[in-house]
C-alpha cells in the first residue's frame, strides 16, 4: 500500500515542479519544489489525513523510503516527531531517478519530442495556415516548455492531428470524401471524425481566411467534403473527354457538373465569352442569370472560400479566357467578400474586378446593412493592409467608419440593378 503513496508522492511532486518558472524558463531552482502534508490544518496531499493513524503510518513510511532513496527530503512537524511529517520536498538533483521510478517520461523530453514532430511537419506542409499554425505551435510551445493548448494534451491524439494536417497537403487538388479520408490517413473511417475533426476545426477557424464559414465549408477548403462537390455555371462551355463532349450552351438558366467527371475531361470555353462574372451567394447567382445575364457572358457560382477543387476548376476557366475578357466578381460587402475578392486575384487571375462592392452601394442600401463587433472591426482592419485590395480600400474605409456590412441578397430589392 506504501508504493502507491510513493508513487502518488513523487507525482504530485514532479507536477509541481512542471508548472514552476524553474521548468518553464529551464533555470536551476533556487527554492525547494515542496509539498505541505500538514500545514495548520491544510495539506497540499489530501491523502495525508493526521486523524487516520494506519493512512498517516503508510504514508511516512513511503517518504522515509523515498527519504533513503536520496528523491526526497522532509520536515517534521514540531512536537510531532516521528508522528507527523509538515512538509516534503524534491531534491533536483536526482530528479531522473524520480521519473524513472513511476515510468514517467521527463516533460522536458516530452516537449523536445513534440518541437521536433512540429518541425518535420514544417519542412512538408505548404499551406499557409498550415505552415502559420505550425509555426506558432512550436514558438509557443518552445518558449513556454508547455504543451498547453496548442496540441492535444494525449500523445495519440497530437500525433493524429499532425498526421491528418501533413495527410491534407498531400491531396492537392483532389476532392475526398470524409470517411475516405479517414481510412486513407488512419486506416480507421471513425477515427477522424471521433478524435480529429473538432481539433482540426478549429485551427481551419482561425487561421484559413474565412468568417462565420460553416464547418463543412472550412473542410471543403481543404479539400475534405461530405459529398462530391459540384461545379454551376452558366454560358458558352463544353467539357472535352476522350472521345466525346458535353455541350453545356443550350441549357439557358445554368448546368452543373460533378468535379468528379470535370476532373476526367477538360473545359472549353467559347471564343464568343466576352466577360465572366463568379457570384458568391446562390440567390444571387440565380437572379443574375435569369435578369442580367448576357449572351457572351459566363456566370460561374462561387460559394464561400474555394476549394482545391475549385481552385482548378477556376484556373481552368482564367487558362481558357483570352487577356482581353475581363473577370468580375459579386460577393457581400465584408470581409469574407473582400478576402474571396483578394484570393481570386492572388490565385487565378490578378485582375478581377469588383462588381457592386463598392462604397455607393453601401449608401444605396444603408436601411440594409449590419453592423458588427469590435472584434470583427480589427479583422476587418487588416484587409487594410492587402496589396490586393489597395483599389477597393475606399469602400473598406467606409465599412470601418460606419461599422457597417452589407450582404448580396439585400441588393436583390433593387429591381433597377
């Protein structure tokens, strides 16, 4: 029964340690790591209970033994000598032996192990939030000599999510589904969903440029999804396979195409296309076809953030458009449409222009808009600072002036647009 409260003992000891400066910031302590058994009635170990003579007996004897051991040093209480011991402290000095005696990997060990996994997965991952996300875990994680909660706490768990994070940049371009995924990066189609996802999530959340993106729209970032993603446009276009093509130019009010088969052919769009409009929200989308949209236009549905999927259906288009076919793009007036606006032209075609994002619209439709949080002002802030967006920084101004944002379908109620 002793060698449990040994056991208990030296735990509680080297938990403390643990969360002391002296580990943390890898100094030599220049006080004791102690333990009060008995303290006036309060107790740092409330297994040492003075009024059970047998629990109090056993106790003692564990830290005269780890006494004899040289892994601990103790006080009596005054007057109670040989009867009630105060306090109980590690002696530095032969901490290994402490770890080894209760199986216990040194946490210093356990974070060199962890910086070092970090760092491998560095030197794979391209992403940008991937790489950002990595990065700030091991600074942290280096400076504070504390997992905390960067990573999962459960060395299983950690190394999961490291591996689905370097699994991800292995799909490139290609769409997969969840439980696809799962079997392909744990050989499990539960394992994902049970001890990955949320964590997973949570990074996507912060460090993918998106706002209030639902979670299957953060994974299909990625390019994991619940189900095949489909491509809608509108216009002139054809998909070339192998020995025969879809023409999609009859169907006046838009087709779709799974990205599977898009993936299996290539696109070819008309030399009649003169313009191409992506428009974010779906209602919109539908409106813009059925009242604006033009014979030599293409319309493409954007959604929120793209996918890696796509990513290269767009690229396809922007690959298939002579220089002289202007790109436009119709998304809310907010940060997640501006931050959509900067990814078109940082990723598939510099020159995008804004359509209905702009500053009068605003004006326009003032008894529509919303205002938002402090917190999403300084989000919003920092488009401020994009190279791509210096010819809308008028508009943003105004949003961060106002403190207001205006979404796409509010603009469906004006019938002259």
């Amino acid at each position: 029964m002793s060698e449990r409260y040994r056991y208990q003992l030296i735990a509680a000891l080297l938990d403390k340690y643990e969360r002391s400066s002296y580990f943390s910031e890898r100094k030599q302590p220049s006080r004791r790591i102690i333990l009060n058994l008995y303290d006036g009635g309060q107790t740092d170990f409330p297994q040492y209970d003075i009024e059970q003579f047998e629990k109090r007996t056993m106790i003692n004897n564990a830290v005269l033994s780890l006494n004899e051991e040289q892994l601990v040093s103790y006080q009596w209480m005054r007057g109670e000598e040989h009867h009630i011991i105060a306090k109980v402290w590690l002696n530095i000095e032969n901490i290994s032996s402490a770890y080894a005696l209760i199986c216990r990997k040194p946490k210093g060990d356990e974070i060199d192990d962890v910086c070092l996994e970090l760092l491998a997965a560095m030197e794979i991952v391209q992403s940008d939030w991937a790489k950002q996300f990595l990065a700030d875990a091991y600074e942290a994680i280096s400076s504070r000599r504390s997992i905390g909660k960067r990573l999962p706490a459960d060395k299983k768990e950690r190394t999961d999510l490291i591996h689905a994070i370097c699994f991800v940049e292995q799909l490139g371009t290609v769409e997969i589904l969840e439980r696809v995924f799962s079997i392909q990066c744990f050989g499990d189609s539960k394992r994902f969903e049970k001890t990955v996802k949320t964590r997973l999530l949570g990074i996507l959340s912060k460090y993918l440029d998106s706002v209030d993106e639902s979670e299957e729209g953060l994974l299909r970032q990625v390019g994991i999804s619940k189900y095949p993603e489909q491509m809608e446009f509108c216009g002139h276009v054809k998909i070339i396979f192998d020995n025969e093509s879809v023409d999609f130019s009859p169907l006046t009010f838009g087709g779709t195409v799974s990205i599977t088969d898009f993936q299996r052919g290539h696109l070819n769009v008309s030399p009649e296309i003169k313009s191409v409009i992506s428009i974010e929200n779906r209602a919109n989308y539908i409106d813009y076809i059925y009242k604006q949209k033009s014979e030599h236009e293409l319309v493409v549905f954007h959604g929120g953030q793209f996918s890696p999927a796509k990513r290269k259906f767009l690229q396809s288009i922007a690959n298939n458009i002579p220089n002289t076919c202007n790109w436009y793009h119709w998304s809310d007036i907010d940060y997640g449409g501006f931050s959509m606006l900067a990814r078109l032209r940082r990723e598939i075609k510099h020159n995008v222009i804004p359509y209905r994002m702009n500053k009068s619209e605003l004006i326009k439709h003032s008894s529509l808009t919303a205002s938002f949080t402090p917190k999403y002002l300084e989000k919003l802030g920092t488009l401020k600072l994009r190279e791509e967006l210096d010819d809308c920084q008028a508009c943003i101004d105004y949003m961060i002036e106002k403190r207001i944002k205006l979404e796409q379908e509010a603009m469906l109620t004006d019938q002259s647009s």
